[in-house]
C-alpha cells in the first residue's frame, strides 16, 4: 500500500482495517500539479474533492470585472473542493491553483458514493470533517461582522503562521475582504 | 409517536423504521420558548443542537462594546446551534433568541453519540446536514469578499422571502455585516 498522509487523517475518526484501507487506496487518484497551475477551474464541472499531500492551494473566484477573492487556503493535511459544486455537479464557482509545487489525491463522486456504500464508517469521517468545515466557516462569519480587520489580520496570522512566505498580501487581503492597501496599512501600524 | 417535524427532515436523506423512530424520539427533548427568551445564553456551556419544529429563532453575539452581530437566522425545518461550542462543549460564543413563539425539539451531546452508536446510518444525516450547512457558510463567504452590499441585501430577501416582517433592519443589517444607516440607503435605491 502506498504511504499516503491520507490515512492517517481518516484514521484520527475512524478505523480502517486493511481490507478496508485497500479498497480506499484504490480509489484514490494522485495528481502532481506545479506551481500556479490549476486543478479546478471556475466554469468547470467541479468532479473531485482533493486532500493535500505536500504543498499549499488556494481556491478563488473571479467576478466579472476580473476581480480575484481568495476564498480558502489548503495546506497539508487539509481537504479543498468547491463543496456546492462538487456535491450538486454544478460548473465552478472557484478555481484551485497550487502556492507551490503540490501533491493531491483526490476522490471522485462516484468514488465517494462507493466509498459510503462499502465502508460506511466513512460517513462518520465526512461527518466530523464537515462539521469541523462548518465550524470553521461560521467563526469566519462572526470574525467578519464583529472584528475589525486589524484583529482578523491578527488571527489569520496566528492562524497560519508561516503563510506569508507562501501568498502574496494580495491574496491575504482579498482572504479578509478588505484592499491590499487597507492591509497594508494596518499591519504598519 | 409523535407527529415531529423533524422525522420527515431526517428522512429526507435517511428511511427509519419504527423501532428506530421510537428510539430518535426518546432522546429528543421539547421545548417551547417565547418571543424574545434566549435557548442559549453567550458564555453559557452550549449542551444541545435544537431543530426548529415551529416559528423562528436567530444566533447572534455581542462584543465587549455591546454591539450586537446576527449571524444567523433559523426557520421552521431548520437546525441551529453554536457548532463549535456544542462539539466541544464550550463556552458559548452566540446566544439564540426566539423570534417569535417557538417550539423546538433539542438533542444533547450524549444523545448524539448515543444515537449515532444506535443508529449508524444517522451518520450519514448529519453528514448531508453538515456538507450542506458547510456549502451554505462557503458561499456565504464568497458573498461577503466578492458582491456589494446591495446585491448582498437582494439574495439575501430572494432566499428568505417575507423574513422583514419577523426580523429588524438591524439584525438583517448585522447579518450582512453593514450598519443600519448603510441598509437603508441601499433599500431606497
């Protein structure tokens, strides 16, 4: 079996004996995907969900007047989709492009639904994993309406230290919602 | 049995026979809140996920200076809780207030885990419940980093139609994260 990160990310919810851990491994498909280069691009059919085995993404969306928003970072360890559009198999609200040189295996729908059907107890491990996804979302909301972007840029940095070195300011702005001038000022201060 | 809502929410996504029903019932709790009380007060050790079986509650929290921020809304059919501090059974970040008179029916966390030990397949509820809150809270983010204001306050009527005449122009203003003056400006345009 191959040595993947991804196990033992399932394996901190639940148990997979090896059986169980073959027939994950086989659906599983690697992707290597270079610096700045997409893996999902906003208008496609999103068709996979991806858990980072080296490297960092983002996922951003694009406006009509062309204007990017960062919307999630992934590092290692972390799961990234555009969920809505995965689930639903709706084109693309997002687009994913690797920070730096990446390693990701992803997980079709259909290889999902197999997945739940064969091994349910990975609808434990999805539900944990969503509902931490959530969690995260909804204190993201309650820092957008009640912190000054000052404070927030404080968390995320706490949060993720070490990011700085891998995003531009342009991204972590657009990340907090905010300019990249209005960024800039708050973190001279 | 009784006749809850929330056996046809469930079985939505997941069927129940009535041994089953008969236990999910067992655990549920009913409680009936009146227009204004709080199910859940900030700081507060949050025990329970409550589905809204009649009327309409909102999630909100308020800063050190007193100011309040609505970050969520819940109608009839809907789940709500304070996510992070129920799975961690910490103190409470929101408090949840009843809109109108309400009734809800609660699970607490040992009823959870007991159901979820009882029941598997409950599992996969949650899981579906949790991907789609999580989908909601992502394009929510999106909404908030790449639409104005304006188009905010139009999805946000579009989606919850006849929500102005339960809720103030300053929880829907705190809940797009712009100040009451702000809203109303953009309403008379």
């Amino acid at each position: 079996m191959g040595n993947y990160r991804i196990f033992n990310n399932v394996q901190k919810h639940i148990t997979l004996n090896d059986v169980e851990k073959q027939y994950f491994e086989s659906l599983l498909k690697v992707e290597r995907i270079a610096k700045k280069e997409l893996i999902l691009k906003q208008g496609q059919i999103c068709k996979k969900i991806y858990f980072v085995e080296l490297g960092s993404l983002r996922a951003f969306n694009t406006n009509e007047d062309g204007k990017e928003s960062t919307i999630m970072f992934a590092f290692q360890n972390w799961w990234i989709t555009d969920m809505s559009c995965f689930v639903n198999q709706k084109q693309a609200l997002l687009s994913i492009e690797a920070l730096e040189d990446s390693q990701v295996v992803g997980l079709d729908g259909n290889a999902l639904e197999a997945l739940f059907d064969k091994i349910p107890k990975f609808e434990r491990f999805f539900r944990i994993l969503f509902q931490n996804a959530y969690i995260r979302e909804q204190q993201r909301a309650l820092h957008y309406i009640s912190l000054t972007t000052e404070e927030r840029y404080r968390k995320f940095i706490n949060k993720y230290p070490g990011i700085a070195d891998k995003v531009t300011q342009k991204q972590i702005a657009s990340y907090l919602g905010v300019t990249p001038e209005f960024l800039s000022t708050v973190k001279r201060k």
